[in-house]
C-alpha cells in the first residue's frame, strides 16, 4: 500500500473524526456562545453591543475549543472503534496500532497550523479590541468627574454602564 494514500478504513475514521470534531466544535462553541450572551444581557447591554462582541468571544473561544473538540472526537470514534471490536478486527488483519494514527494525523495536524496561524494573527486583533472597549469606558468614565450612583449610555438601542461611585 502507497504509505502517502489513505485506504478504506482510513477514509473511514476520517470521516468519523471529522464528523465528530464538527459536531463537538458546533456543541462547545453554542455553549460558550449562549453562557457569554446571557452574562451580557443579565449586565444590560443592548443587543447592538452584544452582537459584535458575541462573534468576537466565539473567535477567540475557539483557542480552547478547538483542541477539546479533537480530544471528543478521537475519544468518540476510537471508544466506538474499540466497542465494535474493529479495532480487534484490524490488528488480527496484519494493521499496526501506530497505522491507525494516520486518520488523527490528518486531520490534528491541518487544524494544529491552521491554530498557529490564527493565534498569530486573530487572537492578538481580538485581544486588542477588547482592550481597546476598556479604555473608551475609562475615559468615559474620567470626563464625568465625581459623584454617587450614574449611568453611562453607549448606543441608542439600550446599553448602558451603571456605577456606584467615581472619584475623579
């Protein structure tokens, strides 16, 4: 067999692991999503603001999904590999246990460049737009000088800063 080609059972737990992988990056990213959402509202931001930031959070959650999601999918597919005795099938055809890898390889190490490049060039702009939202609210903050218990607007569609005290 050609070393560079993948063969059936290796088409197949590809797929499986894909599968998987999609299915468990979908499921971890709506979570993150729906816990980051419902903190916002509960805060009082407006849904202008929630939005943007929301697509921003799910980005920059998917530093962490991501690998999880490949941790679910092998777990998943191996577990179901063991439990249907196709892994016991393939080692009594002649199959290494290290050929087995092959299918985790193509697809841990696209996604693992892929990774690298994104938290060279993603992560950092969104790291520095949330810093940047920080600064627009402290300075905000700064020009209203002092005093008890204030509100700050920050679009038409509702959202708001509440304080309880400013010392200027």
């Amino acid at each position: 067999m050609n070393p560079g080609r993948l063969g059936i059972l290796d088409r197949y737990l590809l797929k499986e692991l894909l599968l998987n992988f999609f299915y468990s990056l979908l499921f971890l990213s709506l979570l993150v999503g729906i816990v980051s959402a419902t903190k916002a509202v509960h805060s009082g931001y407006s849904i202008g603001i929630v939005l943007p930031w929301l697509r921003d959070s799910l980005l920059y959650s998917l530093y962490f999904t991501t690998p999880i999601s490949i941790l679910v999918a092998c777990t998943l597919v191996f577990g179901r590999f063991v439990t249907d005795r196709e892994f016991t099938a393939a080692l009594a055809s002649g199959i290494s246990p290290y050929r087995l890898l092959a299918p985790v390889a193509a697809l841990a190490v696209p996604v693992g460049v892929l990774m690298l490049l994104t938290q060279s060039t993603i992560l950092p702009e969104l790291q520095h737009r949330k810093q940047d939202l920080g600064r627009f609210l402290v300075k905000q903050l700064e020009n209203l000088g002092e005093g008890k218990m204030g509100q700050l607007r920050l679009d038409d569609q509702g959202g708001v800063v509440h304080w309880y005290e400013i010392r200027g």
